[in-house]
C-alpha cells in the first residue's frame, strides 16, 4: 500500500520531534532536568563536539549531533512509509527490552544521581522515565486492539523521543 503525502510528512514531523529531544536533551553544560544527557544522545555529542567550534557554530555542531538519533527513529520507522498499521515485533519486543536496560541504569547509577545532580532531579527523570514507558506501553496496547497508523507512529515517536531526551540519563561526575 502507497503512503500518502500527508503521511509521509507527519513521519517527518514526528523525526523533527525527536532532534528536538535530542537537542533539549544535550543542550545544557551540564546535566539539569530539562537537560538530562540522554545517552543516545550524549554519546554522538562528545563525537561531535571534538570538532573544533571555532571552525563550526556550536548550532551546526548540536544539529550534527542530533542526527543519529534521528536517523535511527527513520530506519526504525522505514514500515510506517508503507503506510502499515500494525507496530512490528521488533519494535513490540524492543520496548520490554529498554525498560529492563533502563531500571538497571537507574538501579545502578541511582547513588551517583542523589550524589552529584541530587534527590529531586534523580526523581524527576524516573518519573519522565515511567511516563514516557507508560504512554508507550498504552499507544502499544491501543494499537494491538485497533490499529492504526498514527497510533503506530506516534508509539514510534513517544519510544524515540524518550531515547532522545531521557532515557539513560547522565547521573554521576561530570568529566
């Protein structure tokens, strides 16, 4: 089945979103809570920012940095441009996956967070963390009884962007 325009340009959309968590995630010096160095974003940063910002505007070097992400929500996504409703079994299994990965981050790098950014802020991002995995895990269960593809995209989107911008925080010394 063809994709209409209309949808491909809501994919887009949805990409842009999740650079812009990607940019939120990463933009502060140093961790805050509405700049918590998400790790799939943190890493292609140090990356990036080992070009030399006199050269480049940190802009370009923040918009470079975002672009894995983006990317891997587009590869992720390449079934939504076939128009299908259904959310693959790679994304369905990929989801448990993360959360475990994810409570095993926060168990082990608990101490640091409470340590070095402090109680409210380590709270703070377990709290975004269980509310971007709950909304997930309903956009999930939403389009297992009725699909769709704007829920699919949007469990795409809500799975990205929490990659993007929390997920996996920096909690710990700063280098």
């Amino acid at each position: 089945m063809q994709l209409r325009r209309s949808g491909t340009i809501q994919i887009l959309l949805v990409a842009c979103l999740v650079g812009l968590a990607a940019f939120v995630s990463i933009r502060d010096n140093v961790p805050s809570a509405s700049s918590p160095f998400a790790l799939v974003s943190t890493v292609p940063a140090l990356w990036v920012f080992e070009l030399n910002e006199r050269v480049w505007p940190s802009f370009v070097l923040f918009t470079l940095a975002c672009l894995p992400v983006i990317a891997a929500f587009l590869a992720s996504s390449a079934h939504l441009f076939r128009d299908k409703r259904e959310i693959p079994k790679r994304s369905v299994v990929a989801l448990p996956v993360l959360v475990l990965l994810s409570l095993a981050w926060f168990w082990q790098g608990w101490s640091y967070g409470i340590q070095y950014q402090g109680m409210s802020h380590t709270l703070y991002l377990a709290v975004w963390n269980a509310i971007f995995v709950a909304v997930a895990l309903i956009l999930l269960l939403l389009n297992k009884h009725t699909p769709r593809f704007g829920i699919n995209l949007a469990f795409h989107g809500v799975v990205f962007s929490w990659l993007a911008w929390c997920a996996f925080p920096w909690m710990g010394e700063l280098l």
